[in-house]
C-alpha cells in the first residue's frame, strides 16, 4: 500500500526524489495520516520560495474534527506548492501518494533521506502504532 | 499526526463488533469506546441532512426513576418541570446545581404518573446519579424514590434525517402511544403521529422499543431504546431500510450546525443556562436548585454571553480560541467546525456581553492567524418546512 519508490517519516509525510541531480523531491502524507484525519477541508501550505527545515513544520491541515501540524522531511526550499489543494482538498484524502501531493522542494541536503524510512521499515512502523 | 487510542478500561456498547465490522474508526468518549466516523463524517453529515442517518447513542445514560415521590424529587432537580408534564410527553432541560451551574442536560420522558426515563450524557452518568440520590437522601430522607440504572441493560439508537419516519413507520408493528389519548383517534397508531419529544412503545422484528419524537441533529427522526440483546437486530434492520451509519464526528457537526449545546463546551458547572442562552428550558416559578440565581440573572442579564460565530473559509475555530475586538481578548471559543451543510465555518463562543449584538464583526486567533467572525444567533441550520 505505501509505494517502494519514495521515503517516509514517522510523522507520516512522504518525499519522492523526482531529479537526484536537481535535488527536487515532492512532499506529501501517507494513506495512514489521511485515514486518521479523516475529510480534508483545508491545507495550509508555506510559499513558493520559502524555506522548510527537516522536520520542522512546514503548515497545518485540517480535517472536519481535527487540525494537524505539517512536518517536512527534509530540509529545503519550496519551488511549488500543489495550487488544487486550495479549491480540492479532498485530493489528498482520495489520492494522497499521487494528486494530492503538497509541495515541490529543492533540497539543501540530500543526506536528510537517508534518515527517513523505506516503505517497508515504515509499513512495520505503522504496524507497531 | 497523532494516533487516536482506545482504553481498555473503557466501556462498549452492544453495537462494538457491529462498528468494527462496518469499518468504523473507535474513539474514547465519556468512558466508552465509540465509533467517531464510518465512511467520513461529511458523507454522514450529508445522510443526515438529505436521508437518514443512524447513530449508536447507547453510551448516553438510561435513569429509571419511580415512586410516588418521583415527580416532586425531579422537579426539584431539573430546570424543566416534571409534575407539570403530561405521561406520554418529553422534556429537554437542565440539572442546575445551587450555583446554577449545569451538572447535565437531559431529556426526561414521563412514563406513567410516578415513573421517569432520564438521558443523561455518558460522561455524566455517575455524576448525576451520586447527585439524585444524595438530593433524595436531603429532600426526602431517602424515600418514596426508586432510581434505577438500566444504562447496562439497554441499548439507545438514533434515527435522524427526513426519510427517518418513513423508515421506522415501515418496520414498526403493534404502535401504541404513551399518551393515554391517542392525537388521531380512527387512524391506525403509528410512530409517524408522535408529535416532537412525544413517545411511544411497539415492534421493530418482533423486539420491544420505545420510541421517543427526540434527537439531536436539527433534523425529524426518532431515539429507541432496545433491550440490549435486542440492539444489533434493530440496527441491521434500520441499515437495510437505508439508514446510513453515522459516528460521534457527524453527530458533533450536526448538532452544532443546528445550535445545540455539549455539555463539557457550551454548559457546564460553571457555566449557567441564562448565560448559554438556554432560558426557555427553564421554568420561572422556581423550586428547582439554582432558580435564585437563574432568576436574577434573567432579569439583570450576565456578563458573558453564548453566541453564534460565522466565518468564511475553512479553516476553522476550536474550543479554546481566543475572540478579539480591537485587539482585546473578549471571550473564547466553546465549539467550531468546518460546517460541510453552509460551506463556511461556525463557531459558538462566550464573550462579554457588550460584543454579543448579533451582526458584530469580532476576530478569533486561529493558532496566531487572525480570522474575521461575524455574530450570528443559532441555529446556524433550520431544516426546510
């Protein structure tokens, strides 16, 4: 369920290495976080050009019950932010390793990952929750 | 992110498997362990709103109360009166301790001269059962007064939504209403002729219910309540009928939409009906604990008010927000959602009287964002017709 091609943190976002040599990765969360969450309604993300520091919050989302911090696994700066998630929130519900990506990162220091999980270190680390 | 956990010490209902096996997510509430949401709690929200949703209230309290004192102990103890209501009705008001503060609010069905069925909060249970039979003991010397609690015994289900009575009246046989006269003599009794907080018992597959004209959501529908080992069988039969099953989240949206108090928010031991803006739930010839002061704050107001807040956007106030004008805190926040039936936000606060004109444009610090509010008086949701 949680694909083999990116890295995850135990505060259940995603970073998926889109160019290596550009050091782009995307930023999201996991099935599990929007499960917990429930219906999205509003995510707040930072700025296009804005620093994000490893794991250090990066915005808040919010569900109909509940509002979460957002952390980024990794450090960096945001090149984009996912415009839908203003009017379709709900993409990160029905697509949250796809559409409902959040942000676009130039990272600072590419080392960051390898402290994040693999899919399947972090499918056992769901398990023990 | 946060994982949600469930105690082992807590309490479940009849319907525990029934939840798990729907897929629903399990919460702790009030001491029980209780589904918060199925499917998601705007879809249920919209079951609610547009058909008929179906709720497992079992952790709410059921309080027999009997004896010849009965009447005059609950008269003493609630806001609403008891002698005053008729067998066959239903009241909703509040437990008020000598402060006037709300140890619970309830609704209370009369079920013959001299015998009761009171609902309080789940959370609240043992708080109000302490409270009645210490009151019994001081008012009566103990006497006269039977309170049993059947909480254990019983289950309670919520059928709300505008297909609600056309699906209980559908499965429902043997209809008979608590009222010795029926409203509509000729006509074969059914749950569909109950009036609002009237009650009635009959059969849904062939297993007693009592079915009272009461709920919680804004909306038309029913509460029954089934003998335990009776519960699972009813809620699979209101399923097939197209119920949809709805968790605490869609309930906390619902009732909050159509401006009805939580107790532990809006009300609480410190907090006085007048001030939440309940006072039609409060009778004005006393004799209850609490009227001294309940009374002389209806005639010389309070400092803090209950109100209504609207807000565009999404992202929303929660209990315990700070509400600003002209950059002084004036009150808090006592509930806020996303309100997936207007498509804005809507809050209920206290704040200090002189900001509480509805139409006043006041500010909540949503975690240090600053959002424009506007006040409004609930209900913020009036079903149509």
């Amino acid at each position: 369920m949680n694909p083999e091609d990116r890295k995850y943190s135990r505060e259940h976002e995603w970073a998926l290495v889109e160019d290596a040599a550009a050091g782009t990765v995307l930023v999201g969360i996991t099935h599990y976080a929007q499960d917990q969450l429930g219906d999205v309604v509003y995510v707040e993300l930072p700025d296009t050009g804005a620093p994000v520091g490893h794991m250090a919050k990066m915005g808040e989302i919010e569900s109909v019950k509940a509002v979460s911090d957002l952390f980024s696994p990794v450090s960096g700066e945001v090149t984009e932010i996912n415009g839908r998630l203003a009017q379709e929130p709900e993409l990160v519900n029905t697509d949250p390793f796809g559409d409902g990506w959040m942000l676009r990162v130039r990272m600072t220091d590419p080392a960051e990952l390898e402290a994040l999980l693999d899919a399947g270190s972090y499918t056992e680390y769901l398990g023990g929750l | 992110m946060a994982a949600d956990t469930t105690a082992a010490e807590n309490l479940r209902t009849a319907l525990y498997d029934t939840h798990v096996a729907l897929g629903a997510r399990m919460v702790p509430f009030g001491g029980w362990d209780m589904p918060v949401q199925y499917e998601g709690v705007i879809a249920e929200v919209a079951a609610v709103r547009n058909a008929a949703g179906l709720f497992d209230v079992s952790h709410m309290g059921r309080l027999h109360i009997g004896g010849p004192n009965a009447a005059a102990l609950l008269d003493i103890l609630l806001t609403g009166s008891a002698s005053g209501l008729r067998v066959g009705r239903a009241r909703y008001c509040f437990i008020c301790n000598e402060r006037g503060g709300v140890i619970d609010d309830t609704i209370f069905y009369r079920l013959s001269e001299d015998e009761f069925l009171l609902i309080p909060n789940a959370g609240n249970r043992p708080a109000v059962s302490l409270w009645f039979d210490r009151q019994l003991a001081q008012h009566f010397d103990g006497r006269g007064v039977h309170i049993t609690d059947r909480t254990m015994l019983t289950g309670l289900i919520a059928v709300q939504g505008p297909k609600a009575v056309e699906i209980v009246d559908r499965l429902c046989e043997d209809f008979t209403p608590g009222a010795r006269r029926a409203s509509n003599p000729g006509r074969t009794p059914a749950p569909s002729q109950l009036r609002p907080f009237t009650w009635g018992r009959g059969h849904i597959d062939g297993r007693r219910v009592f079915i009272g004209r009461t709920g919680y959501t804004g909306e038309d529908g029913f509460e029954l309540a089934v003998g335990s080992t009776d519960v699972v069988a009813i809620w699979n039969k209101l399923t097939d009928a197209g119920a949809v099953p709805c968790g605490l989240g869609a309930r906390d949206v619902l009732r909050l939409e159509a401006g009805l108090p939580l107790h532990g928010h809006e009300l609480s031991d410190t907090i006085t009906p007048i001030e939440a803006g309940f006072g039609r739930f409060v009778r004005r010839d006393g004799g209850y604990n609490g009227a001294d002061v309940l009374d002389h704050q209806r005639v010389y107001g309070t400092e803090r008010r209950l109100i209504g807040l609207t807000l565009p956007g999404r992202s929303a106030p929660r209990a315990g927000y700070d509400v600003l004008a002209d950059g002084e805190v004036v009150g808090t926040v006592a509930s806020g959602s996303y309100s997936p039936t207007l498509e804005q936000c809507i809050a209920m606060a206290f704040v200090d009287a002189a900001h509480a004109e509805p139409d006043t444009v006041l500010t909540v610090d949503i975690r240090g964002r600053r959002a424009e509010a506007t006040t409004a008086d609930p209900p913020f949701y009036q079903r149509p017709g």
